[in-house]
C-alpha cells in the first residue's frame, strides 16, 4: 500500500509536519526542498497503471493513476513546487509554507485522481489551502480578495459535486476519464472545470486575487489551479468543438485590459488567462497533435510564467510596488532579475530557441491543419497581444522606460537561483524540443524548426515590436497611470451591492409608505370607535333599566315567534 | 564625488551605455533593418501555406504590426470606459 501512495498524499502529509521542524534552522529548508523531490521520485520510479484501489460502498476510488497524460503534467507540477520552496526559501513564515506545499500536493494529487470522489475532495482542497497564500499578505485588500476567491472556488467544487452525484446516478460510476458534453451532470462538471479553467465571465477570480498574493504566493498560484483544470478539461472534455471558440475568446480579450492594466502581477494575470485560452483551443481540436500541444504549452506556460511572476516578486520585494507607473531603470540594479525577466518573456512570446515557441506551434499548427481559419486568425492576433503585454510591457516598463531613480539591491540569492533554473529550463525547451516531446501523451511527429516557422514567426514578433518602437517615439503609446481597471468583477464587487443596496431603500420605502398607511387607517378607526363609543358617543350612553327590560322583552318575544314558525 | 561628464539630479551613477539617445536610435534603426530582412526573406522559401492568406507577400509581418497597433488603440479606447481611480474598490 505504501508502495502504491499518491505522489500528493507524500506532499500533503509532509507538509503537515513543517511546524515541528525549528523555524529558523537549516532543516527545515532542506526538509521542504525533499518534500517534491521525494514525491517526484516516486512517481518517475512507479510503473504506469491504476493503484492504490479503495473500495467505498459501490465505488472504487483510485488514488494513483499513473498514465502519460497524468506523467507529464505531474512532472511539470512537482518542479513547479520544487522551484516555488527555492523561490521562498528566505520567507520565515510557517502559515505560507504549510499553505504552499499543502496545495501543491493538493494539485498533484488531483492528477493521479482516477476518480471524479477523489478529484472532488483534492479540489476543494486546493481552494481552501491556496487562500491562505493571499491571505498571508495580512491586507485588508488581500482578506477581501481572498473571500471573494474561497467563495469561488468553494462555488466550482460545489458544482463539481452535483454534477459527480448525477454522473453516479445516471451512469453508475465515478471513473475520472472521457466524459464528452452529452447531459447535465457532464454539463455541470464541465463548468465547475470551466470556473478554474477562468472561462471568459468566470475568469474574474484570477486577476482579482492572484495579484493580492504574497510575493512567493503569487508564483505558487500561478502553477496549479488553471493547470489542474487544464488537465482535467483534457482528460473529460477532448475534441468537446465550443471549447475551440471558448479558448480563441480567452486567448484574445484579456490582451485590451492587459495594454491598460498598471499593476505588472495584474497583467501577468491577465495573460495567464490568454495563454489558457491557447491550451484550451487544443483540447477542443482534440487531435493527437493538439492534445500533445496542449500538454506541452502547459509544461513550459508553468514555467515560463512562474520565471515572470518570480521576477515581478523580486521588484515588489525590493521596491515595494508593481505599479508600472512608478517603476522603471531597474535593469540599473537589479541586472539579473532582468535578464531572467527577458528571457521569460521571450518565452512566453514564443520566440525561436524559447520554450513557448515549441509548444505554441504545434496548436497553431493543429488549429490551422483542421481548418479553422477564423480561430486561427484570432490565435495569430493573441500572439501578437502576448508580445505587447508580457514580451515588453513587462520587461520595459520595470526595468527600462524612463528612469524611476529607485536604486534597490539585486535580488536575494535564492530567488536569483530559482530563477536562475527556470530560465535555463525555458532555454533548454526551446533548443532541444526533443526532450519534452518524448514525455508527450502521443508520438510526437512534428518539427518546430523549419524555415517557414521561424521566419513567419520572427516577422510576426520584429514588426510587432517596430510597431511598440514607432508608437512609442512618435508618443502615441499611452502613458501608465495608477488606475483601477474594471472588470467582470465589478458586477459582483459593485453592481450587485448597490442593486442590494437599492433594493433595501426600495425596501424601506415601501415598507415606510405601508406603514405610513396603516397607520392612518388605525387612526381612522380609532376615531370611528371614539365617536361611537367615546363619552359623547350613542353606543357609551347609559340607558334606563326600564327601557333595558322592553328590549329583552323583545328580543324574547321575536325568538319565541320565530321558533314556533 | 561626481565626475564633469554625469549631468542632472543623480551625479553618483555611472552612465549605461542605453543612457545615451544615440545609442537608444541605434537599436532602433537595427530593429528596422532586421524587419527589412525579413520581409526580404519572405521571397526565399516555401511556406507550407494552410490558408491562402498567407501566401500573401510579408503576410506575418504585416499582420502583427497593424494587430500591434490596433490592441494599442483600442485598449486606449477601452481605458475611456473601464478605468477608474486606483482607489475604486476600496472607497
């Protein structure tokens, strides 16, 4: 049995012992950075199948799965973790750690979930540890960011589990595998993936809360949730055709609030969301080239973004501030973490010798060889808005534009080292492609490197960036200004509090005019009972005992002719 | 401290070689020749073309310089109607 133990059960339980180690020795360092390395090994030594089998009234739970879909994204997930407890490794504050790992093991444990019960409780498992990453900035901002993202996620495991016990009903079985969108229940499953997958309109919680994270908690967060949900889209949904064009509108709006938004983690966001719409495009062609595409673009979208968010903590660690309106010149004194800065960018921008090159292409590629032309043209488009917010936005506005003065120390030594590697790993990806593609679901036959895509794709990316070059000497690219961009969340931030709001003075109105109506009707009444009956009234005169007596006699009378008719 | 040839409000830093406009238009007049080559380049291989459009002459590059420019001119647009001050929410 212990043999057999989920790679996340490893992560999760050891992360629940953090607290007895001594706060400030080395141990307890070196215990958190065995916690992925032991878990990954685990997995990499296992052979590939069903275990760890528990039987639950007419269920049967599976708690490690090991197939090649599950292999690669756990690969990918326990370097994420390893990368994440290297990037924190000078925070001091137990809360963070046990939070991060705990979730990381959460995430992990979903992949090897061979059952919709397991994937159900590792799910809302993932919701509630992560919320303590955000709560842990200590904010009042970042407590009500985090409220709004517990409600969320709680929402889509809820929905998650309505759908499972309908899938049961219905079915008969529980089993974590294809499930096609044909009835409610898959229906149901589908949008409680669709929440954490950041669908367009469900998307919100992710540039609301990820940004309010700690430093470190925003790279942790960054890694599983969407991925996880990536993953399970792939396993249930591939070839669903609306996940082609819910991914090609993913892929391309955030790109207008991305040019806009002021805070750097808050674009990141934002483009965390169209790199999903790129995986998600995959899985909706659902060929064996798109699927491998989509596994591929989200081992090195892991990293890659991972490397961008571990930059931006460095400058919000050392400045104190993300806003790009106030930052600027750091390439001055913080040369490293640019230089990673850089090369995230370059990856994510996809170009040649970068990670995202070799993976971006072969969706593009799938889209385009299906024949969806007009998804293909939105997905060129997103490619173009990648380089504008994530491939120089970024990179520019912190560490070049105009000179903010801020002259800060580099970053400390354990966040350059996971840096560091992450760089070298989009690098690696991008040169020898080989490597990765060799982990796939499916035999890879597809060649990034041929003339035509290199070439179409520096043009795509040099004319962009003439395009950023021209707008910016001739003053028509805009300014960044500290700003609150609204967004899908103002509708549950500020619209549905204000139609409370209002309904609640309605409310009062209304309740006050009934009163106020009541009111004068028992006025009325009392008045009407004061003439009848008050002193001067014809009910309160006192009448003669005589007079009294004829009236008895007479009711008496009228009864005794009635009765005798 | 300061050396004669350190101009403005911080004489303690050294100047980067990006410091100098001069050197800011050299790399923008390499961005633009590296662009004029590969519009060039175009004329010179064969593109596995899934689409027609893209048989079109620099079709790539033409096609994320207006892409470029138009999600540029629309976010400007956009801020018009979705941005607020930074202390919307907290008001």
């Amino acid at each position: 049995m212990i043999a057999d133990l989920s790679p996340g059960l490893i992560v999760i339980f050891g992360a629940l012992l953090i607290p007895l180690l001594p706060q400030n020795g080395q141990l307890r360092n070196i215990y958190m950075l065995a916690l992925p390395v032991v878990a990954a090994l685990q997995m990499l030594t296992h052979d590939q199948g069903s275990f760890g089998q528990v039987q639950i009234f007419d269920y049967t739970l599976t708690l490690f799965r090991l197939d090649k879909l599950s292999f690669v994204f756990g690969l990918v997930f326990h370097l994420a973790a390893l990368l994440g407890v290297i990037f924190s490794l000078h925070i001091r504050d137990t809360l963070q750690q046990v939070a991060g790992l705990v979730y990381a093991g959460a995430a992990i444990g979903a992949l090897f979930a061979g059952d919709m019960i397991s994937l159900f409780v590792y799910w809302e498992l993932t919701a509630i540890a992560s919320v303590f990453l955000i709560w842990a900035s200590r904010t009042e901002r970042a407590y009500a960011a985090g409220m709004r993202y517990l409600i969320i996620q709680v929402g889509s495991g809820v929905i998650l589990l309505a759908g499972v016990i309908l899938y049961a009903q219905k079915h008969g079985t529980v089993a974590f595998g294809h499930l096609g969108l044909v009835d409610l229940p898959t229906t149901l499953i589908f949008v409680a993936f669709g929440i954490k997958c950041a669908f367009p309109l469900l998307h919100n919680w992710l540039q609301d809360a990820y940004p309010e994270a700690t430093v470190t908690g925003t790279v942790i967060l960054s890694a599983f949730t969407t991925k996880l949900a990536v993953y399970a889209l792939a396993r249930s949904f591939a070839g669903t055709e609306i996940l082609i064009y819910i991914g090609a509108v993913m892929t391309a709006f955030p790109v207008f609030f991305a040019v806009i938004e002021n805070d750097l983690r808050r674009v990141l966001a934002y483009s965390l969301n169209n790199q999903l719409g790129f995986m998600v495009v995959g899985i909706g062609v659902g060929s064996e080239l798109a699927l491998n595409g989509t596994a591929a673009h989200a081992f090195s979208h892991i990293l890659y973004k991972a490397l961008l968010f571990m930059s931006m903590g460095a400058v919000l660690h050392r400045t104190g501030t993300c806003k790009a309106s106030s930052l600027g010149g750091l390439y001055k004194s913080m040369p490293w973490t640019a230089g990673f800065c850089i090369v995230g960018a370059a990856s994510i921008s996809a170009f040649p010798l970068f990670s995202g090159f070799i993976s971006k292409s072969m969706i593009l590629t799938a889209a385009a060889g299906e024949g969806y032309w007009g998804v293909w043209l939105v997905l060129v488009f997103a490619s173009a808005g990648v380089l504008e917010h994530s491939g120089i936005k970024i990179p520019y506005f912190a560490f070049f534009a105009h000179d903010s003065g801020k002259r800060v120390a580099e970053a400390p030594g354990n966040m350059l080292l996971a840096m560091g590697i992450t760089a070298f790993l989009c690098i690696f990806i991008g040169v020898f492609p080989g490597t990765l593609y060799a982990i796939l679901p499916y035999p890879v036959d597809f060649e990034p490197y041929t003339v035509a895509h290199v070439i179409t794709q520096l043009q795509l990316l040099l004319f962009a960036m003439l395009a950023f070059a021209l707008l910016v000497k001739t003053g028509l690219y805009p300014e960044e200004m500290p700003s609150t961009v609204l967004n899908s969340d103002w509708v549950y931030r500020r619209l549905l509090p204000k139609m409370v709001g209002a309904l609640y003075g309605a409310g009062g109105y209304v309740r006050s005019g009934v009163l106020r109506r009541l009111q004068r009707r028992l006025e009325h009444f009392i008045a009407m009972v004061f003439r009848t009956h008050g002193p001067a009234g014809i009910l309160a005169r006192t009448l003669a005992p005589g007079a009294t007596t004829l009236w008895v006699a007479a009711l008496l009378g009228f009864m005794l002719i009635f009765y005798y008719v | 401290m300061s050396t004669p040839q350190n101009d403005g409000d911080r004489p303690q830093d050294k100047r980067y070689w990006l410091d100098e406009p001069r050197n800011v238009r050299k790399v923008f007049w390499l961005l633009c020749a590296i662009c004029a080559l590969l519009a060039i380049a175009d004329f010179f291989y064969h593109k596995h073309a899934h689409f027609k459009v893209e048989e079109f002459p620099v079709f790539y590059g033409l096609y994320g310089f207006v892409c470029f420019v138009f999600i540029v001119f629309a976010g400007k647009l956009l801020r018009k109607i979705v941005m607020r001050d930074e202390d919307y929410y907290d008001r």
